[in-house]
C-alpha cells in the first residue's frame, strides 16, 4: 500500500507549532509520509490562527490557495485545524465546501481516526471538540524546528481574560503540566542534540497556579537548569505581574537561562490598562522594569503594545509614544488593535477609526527602531555567544546565527563574515556592525588564526 503524503502548514505563534508537530507525531510513518511540498501532498493540513483580524484573513487565504491544489494537484484531502475552526466551526463548514475536515485546538491525538472517517464516507465532517487537552512527555510529537532548537509549551489556555484577547475560548482555562513531565521531555531532546530550548505558554508565569503540588516557574527552572547539556534556556510570554523576584535572581544567576525576556506590556496608561483587565498599572511596570535592569543590566528586553484600543486619547498614545523613547526595550512589536466579537472589549464605546490606529502604530515603530539602532550600536567591539544556523538566505558567503538575545523567527540576526563553524554550534563573535534589527560580526577563532 502506497504511504499518503500529509503536507502541514503552521500559522500563528509557536505554540500553534506545537500543536502542529504533536499532530504529525500521531501519523504512522508506515503509512504517512511527512512532506514540505504542498504541490506533492495527498492531504493538506492547515494549522490556522485566529487571535486578530489579520491572522484570521491569513488563515482564509491559506486555506483557498490549498483548495486550489486541492483542485489541480494531487491533493485529495484538505483538513482545516486549530483556531479559527474553534472559533468559527459552524460557519466555515458552511462557506468552505472545499475543506474535508475541520478539527480544533485539542483534537490532534484523534488525526488518523478522523482521516480514516473521512476516506470511509467522503463527506465533509466537522469535529471541533471542547478546547481541553493537554500534551505530555509522553505524547507522539515530529518536531519541525531545527535539531539544535525547540519550543516546549508548559501549559495550554490561558485564565487571565485580558478584555480585548479571544484566547480562552479558543484555548480553554490554564492547564499546567507537571514539573517532571516538562523536565523528561527536554532532558529527552537535550540528550537528541537540542541546545536552545524555549519554554512558551499563553503565560509561563501562570505556570503552575492551577496545580495542587507547589508547581511553578521558578520550581521548574531549578530543574531544568540541572540538566547537564543544555546550552540556553529562554522565556518567552510571561505576564509582567506575574514577575517575582525569585525569577529575575534565576535570570541573574543561572547562566543557562538567557539573559532575555518577552514580557507584553499592552499599554502604559493607567486608564487603557485598566480597561484591558490587565493587573498592573504604570508605576507597576516602571518598577519591573526597573528592577529587571538593576538586578540583570545585559538584560533584552522584548514587549508588545497595542494602540487604538477603545477610548485612546491622542494625549494617552502620546503617554505610551514617550514611554517608548525612554529606551527600555531591545525589541518591540506594535498591534492595531483588532475587534474581536466575543471579547469584553468589542462592546465598549469609543471606538477607534482604523486610519488612526495605523498611523499610531507606525509612529511607534518608528519611535522604536531608533531606540533599537542605538542599543545595537552600543554592542560594537562585544563579544557574544552565537548559535550558528547555517548559511544566509541572502548569500551563501556569509554564515548566520542568533545570539542568545534574539529569539527564533521573532527577532533579528546575526551575520557571520569571517570563520567557519557546523550547524548548532554555539561560537563567540565580536560584533564589528549592526544594523536596526541585525547584528554582524566575526569568530574570534578566526581573529587569533589572523
């Protein structure tokens, strides 16, 4: 019997990823052949997004370019999984007649039954089930990132209920994995090679809250710091008062937890905060800030805002404007805020027209990249530890890698102009040049061979 070939397309943030790889864990490799060819796949999977408007169109137009190979190519089936079916199950069933199978956030495990189903009657199915599961040490999983880096969800969905964010009801409430099964799956990649591991979540500093066995984040970094081979250690998404700290004296003191932080702030003024149903207020956030770079000076800091929430002021996205200046963050990432039927968010009064938010927006991302070309140039002559990734997709001449300040897929780069190295190497660079996002530099080994 011929083997099928399953191609998958993964939208969204890496804990989408995730999902997407625990999916292609559940295929029998004797019957299914992984593909990244989606012109030579018989089934089509589309891991969707749908957390704002922009992601949802994406989503959309990924799935009617995979009809159109459903239509030309040899693709047979096309299965439409994730957040939007979650979200939006009835209706897509109705105007997608293309799609074979729609799936949600917490039906992976069930992926052959379903296929099986589907090839027995021919008929659209539409099995969306309650956003529920949670993943284990135990569960099969194809990772799709490099050998020498992983992500590794902690926790799935999310109690916080920030009132513009659809999360919960695509996700459910938090669930925690135990401690020991987050230490056995990385002690097992770290043992297959994997060098950089990052710990994701909706917020990983809500790790644990929901358990009954003194869990935590803090708890678990004390483990995973044990385990002898692993190189880098990141945090990413963590909720700013969720902060402790005990946890910033374990990203000061622990040399394999890297000195960098994803920390989304949303907005700085206290009114906007306050009707995001976030828990802190401006002088909160001051002060995190605040001890993070006294107690961790080298730390990167990366956030994200939104503007234009409902009742922004031209006097509150100025407060937000020159807060950015002030110069806290290496990196940030600015959202127009997306109204998202279902949120608390979307029944407010005083909407903003979409005009303004784009302007704001980009004058904040403007703000930003001379804060962040001005933090890269005060790394000239620096040595840091890069992770080697191979060749540069701009040239083949030059090598390219990420310091332990950038973080996959999100962040810049660094270019390598001089020495050699293996993929998954992690070399020391001085850094001879910099741009906004990307950094350039050369091995010291080839300086001392000079």
């Amino acid at each position: 019997m011929l083997k099928q070939k399953v191609c998958m397309v993964s939208l969204g943030c890496p804990k989408n990823l995730v999902d997407a790889e625990v999916m292609l864990g559940h295929l029998p490799p004797e019957h299914f052949e992984i593909t990244s060819n989606e012109e030579d796949a018989h089934i089509l999977i589309i891991n969707t997004c749908a957390f704002i408007n922009d992601a949802k169109e994406e989503s959309i137009e990924t799935i009617l370019d995979a009809a159109q190979l459903k239509e030309d190519g040899a693709c047979k089936m096309l299965i439409v999984c994730g957040c939007l079916p979650q979200r939006y199950q009835q209706e897509l069933a109705a105007e997608l007649p293309e799609v074979d199978l729609f799936m949600g956030t917490a039906d992976a495990a069930r992926i052959v039954e379903f296929i099986d189903d589907w090839q027995q009657g021919q008929q659209q199915l539409n099995v969306v089930g309650q956003p529920d599961s949670l993943y284990d040490h135990t569960t099969p999983q194809l990772k799709a990132t490099p050998f020498y880096t992983a992500y590794v969800k902690i926790a799935e969905g999310c109690s916080n209920y920030c009132s513009y964010c659809i999360i919960p009801q695509l996700r459910g409430a938090l669930r925690s994995r135990s401690i020991a099964s987050v230490v056995t799956e990385v002690r097992e990649l770290v043992a297959k090679g994997v060098k950089e591991i990052n710990l994701i979540a909706q917020d990983i500093t809500a790790f644990g809250k929901d358990r009954n066995d003194d869990a935590s984040l803090e708890a678990l970094l004390r483990e995973l710091v044990k385990i002898e081979d692993l190189q880098w250690l990141r945090l990413l998404y963590a909720y700013p008062d969720g902060i402790s700290n005990e946890l910033i004296d374990l990203i000061a003191d622990e040399e394999k937890i890297c000195n960098y932080l994803d920390l989304p702030l949303q907005h700085i003024a206290d009114g906007i905060l306050t009707a995001m149903n976030r828990r802190i207020d401006e002088q909160g956030l001051r002060r995190l800030v605040q001890r993070l770079r006294n107690k961790v000076p080298d730390i990167t800091l990366r956030t994200a805002f939104i503007v234009g929430f409902p009742g922004e002021t031209n006097d509150q996205f100025q407060q937000l404007l020159a807060f950015v200046e002030e110069g806290y963050f290496e990196r940030v990432g600015v959202f127009c805020y997306s109204r998202e039927e279902g949120t608390a968010a979307a029944t407010l009064d005083k909407q903003v027209d979409e005009e303004v938010k784009t302007h704001r927006q980009e004058k904040l991302m403007k703000a930003q990249s001379r804060v962040s070309f001005r933090k890269h140039r005060a790394l000239l002559d620096q040595v840091v530890p890069v992770l080697v990734e191979g060749y540069s997709e701009e040239t083949e001449l030059l090598l390219q890698g990420r310091s332990s300040s950038q973080a996959p897929d999100i962040d810049g780069l660094v270019y390598i102009t001089s020495g050699n190295a293996n993929v998954g190497d992690i070399v020391d660079l001085r850094i001879t040049d910099t741009t906004e996002y990307d950094l350039i530099g050369e091995m010291l080994s080839a300086e001392q061979d000079e």
